[in-house]
C-alpha cells in the first residue's frame, strides 16, 4: 500500500486496580467499581447508603491487606501483565503491512482509564479502534462496561472512530490451544492431579436468569479445555468463585466445592481460572492461597494452581489473531 497510512488503534481493556494498595486507594477503586449498575443492579436508594456506611468502611481496609500481600515491585500484577500484554503486541505489530498499529491498555475503572487512552488515541490522529476486552466469556457487568465507557465517551465527541469489539473469544481455537497447552505443561512439570477443577468468576443467578451469556460461555470454554485434554466426565468438574453477598450466585461455588472434595477422598486437585486473562487478586490471593488452605485444611494433600496465560508468547499470539480479524475487516 502507498502513500501514507491509515493509523488504527488498539484498546486492550481490563477491569482495573487500585493505585495503590492503601485504604484510601481501595475504598477509591471499590466506590467507583461498586457504583457501576452494570455491577450491581439494585436500586440506588438502597444500594448506595449500604455501600458507603457499610461496605466501603469495612472492606476497604481488608482489602487493602489482600492488596498488600500480592502487590511487587512493579505494581499491581493485573495492571502491570496487562500493559506487558500490550507492549508485547505493539512489538507484533510494528511491520504490519497497511497500517499504522498503536497498542494501549486501559481500564474500566482506575487509571489509566478508558476515556483517557481513547483521548489519547484520538489526538494522534488515529481514524478506526480496535478494541479487546480481556474477557474470554462476555458479561454485562465487563465486556458491556467496555463499551459504556466508550459510548460516554463518544456522546461527548464531534467526530467519533469506526469502532470493533471483539466481544468474546470463549471458545476461540488459539485461546483453548493456549489455555490446554499450560495444562499439558504443568502436568509434565508436576504430574496430573485427580481432579481438574475450572473455576470461573461467579456472578449473581438473577443475571443469568436475566439474559446474561456468560454462564453459557464459560461451559463452551470448559468443554472445548477438557475435549482437548481428553479427559472423562470424572476428571473434571465447573465451579465459580468469588461470591460477595448473600444473594444466590451461579454454582457450585469454588471453596465448597475443594472442602467437599478432599472431606470425600480426593488427594489431589489441579485448579485454572480460564476467565481469568492475567493473574490479580481472585486468583493469586482467593484462588492460590485462600483455597490452597481449604483444601489442604479439609483433608487434601496436594493442591495445584495453574496460573493464567499472562503475557506467554502462546497468548500474545491468539490475542493478536483476534484483533487481527478485526483489522482485517477494516
């Protein structure tokens, strides 16, 4: 192609992470998150009260501890593998043929957000947006909140971009060569559990019940993984994490589910989080540790976390073909 060309932007978007992992940083990061409708539905006049003269008093300092207790030298681990996993692509696609690719990461909620990496991508000139959520399985409360973020950002601009999202990848050929490769992987390194366990990020019932994919999603993901790995009905099971609250979540949930297992025999278990595009809080702290111990706790011997995809070449690789799709179409 001649001439110059057609700059083009890609928005690797996550959830987010406090600045810092201090009391004020979270309760700061929780508001904004837990304000969101998407996130929770209830109305205002009972949700908001509850929140900031309950919730945030008293879960921003604990928190904050979990926070503290995952936190390295370079930052908040889902921040920092998210931006690695955008400058590893920008690397990818330095010589593309046709167009001029910039590479940014942005998030729904905290810094750097959404708003201002689009303004950004907006002041150098860039004419169409790509934009990859890191969410395998769509669900209002993430990949929706994506495109809030960007719709109150448009409202707002005289001339806005051609936009594509990719809205979901669950059950994405490369994605599940990734996901099973780090399986196969790990068993080479550490021998195969009994139990492979996939826990996914719970969710309240009444969403699913309300339309929400995600639930759907996440099986489609589950059953291609384990399709893959050949594995029986007996070697394998679905469970979902990280329940805030007394409504009804999605089950089985995921520590139940490990204290049953080792309370009835099970030895071993191998557990991976495929929802999950980088490692953070839910996995590192909730699913590596605090279910490390109720297992161990309930009687099991050996209790195996199988990290995400990260920035491995693997997963740069099937992230690239997707939004590569997306340019394609351009």
């Amino acid at each position: 192609m001649s001439g110059t060309k057609k700059k083009i932007g890609v928005v690797i978007a996550n959830l987010g992470t406090p600045a810092k992992p201090t009391t004020i940083a979270v309760y700061r990061y929780l508001a904004q998150f837990l304000s969101d409708k998407r996130v929770i539905d209830l109305p205002a006049i009972f949700w908001k009260p509850l929140l900031y003269g309950v919730i945030l008093p008293l879960r921003s300092p604990k928190v904050a501890k979990l926070y503290q207790d995952i936190w390295t030298g370079k930052g908040s681990p889902l921040r920092y593998l998210t931006q690695s996993i955008s400058d590893k692509l920008n690397v990818q696609f330095e010589h593309y043929q046709g167009a001029n690719i910039t590479c940014v990461s942005a998030m729904s909620y905290g810094k750097p957000s959404i708003d201002d990496e689009i303004s950004k991508l907006l002041g150098q000139g860039i004419e169409d947006i790509v934009v990859l959520p890191l969410y395998p399985q769509y669900s209002a409360t993430t990949t929706a909140v994506v495109l809030d973020k960007m719709s109150a950002l448009f409202a707002k601009t005289r001339h806005i971009p051609q936009v594509r999202t990719i809205m979901q990848y669950c059950d994405n050929e490369l994605f599940i060569d990734a996901l099973t490769d780090s399986i196969r992987t790990h068993w080479q390194q550490y021998g195969q559990a009994e139990k492979l366990v996939l826990s996914f990020h719970g969710m309240p019932q009444r969403y699913v019940d309300a339309g929400d994919p995600y639930q759907k999603q996440c099986q489609r993901t589950a059953h291609a993984v384990v399709k893959q790995l050949g594995l029986n009905d007996d070697q394998w099971l679905i469970t979902y994490q990280s329940r805030f609250g007394k409504a009804q979540w999605l089950t089985p949930y995921t520590d139940l589910t490990l204290k049953d297992l080792a309370s009835n025999g099970t030895q071993s278990v191998d557990i991976i989080c495929p929802a999950f595009a980088v490692d953070c809080l839910e996995t590192i702290e909730e699913i590596e540790q605090q279910n490390r111990d109720v297992f161990i706790g309930a009687g099991g011997r050996k209790y195996n976390y199988i990290k995400a995809l990260n920035d491995s070449d693997q997963h740069i690789a099937a992230l690239k073909s997707l939004i590569e799709q997306q340019l394609h179409a351009m």
